[in-house]
C-alpha cells in the first residue's frame, strides 16, 4: 500500500455555511445481531426532530466491521436506520460498540 503524498486538509465549518438549514450530531451505543453470510438486519437510533428527506452523510463505527455493508438513511420522522449486510461468506458478530453519525438537512 502507497503513503498519501500531496495531501490537503481543512478543518473548519465555514464551508459548509448556508447548505444546511439543521444538522444532527449522533452518538449512539448498538450491538448488532450475529449475521451469516447473505444475511441482513436494520436497526434503528431514534433522533428527534429528523425527517425523511434528511442526509445521513457518514457513520462511524467502534469495531471492525470488515465484509459487511453498512448503510444509514433516515427511515421515518424521528428515526435512524442502519442496514448491515454480511457478504463476507463468514458468519460475522459485531461487539457492541459506539456508533456515531452525522444528519443533515439541506436548506
């Protein structure tokens, strides 16, 4: 594996002044079911005030998550899914671990 060279990075929010009309800060504690290959679930954060429409725009993970799929959306007002799918063509059991997202609404 190649070391990034030339890299660029900004901190700061002011680029993002005016996009969002609410943003939504998550941190929340799961512990999702073992799951054979093929297999899937959705589990659910309830985060008031967000509503369908809304962006999920990252999410972070605890533990390994290797050979799973993870997608979060906002599924209903007031609630943030999170779909596993195992492809790993192993059974996979996540600990129980921090999840943290970012919820956006765009203006």
């Amino acid at each position: 594996m190649a070391a990034a060279t030339a890299v660029t990075a900004r901190r700061g929010n002011d680029q993002f002044r005016g996009l969002f009309s609410d943003t939504w800060s998550v941190t929340a504690t799961l512990n999702a079911s073992s799951l054979v290959d093929g297999a899937g679930e959705t589990n659910t954060i309830t985060v008031p005030g967000v509503k369908l429409g809304d962006i999920v725009t990252n999410i972070s993970m605890g533990v390994d998550v290797s050979g799973l799929s993870i997608t979060p959306y906002v599924s209903a007002a007031d609630t943030v899914s999170i779909r596993f799918q195992n492809e790993s063509t192993a059974t996979v059991d996540l600990a129980s671990t921090t999840v943290r997202c970012v919820v956006v609404r765009l203006v």
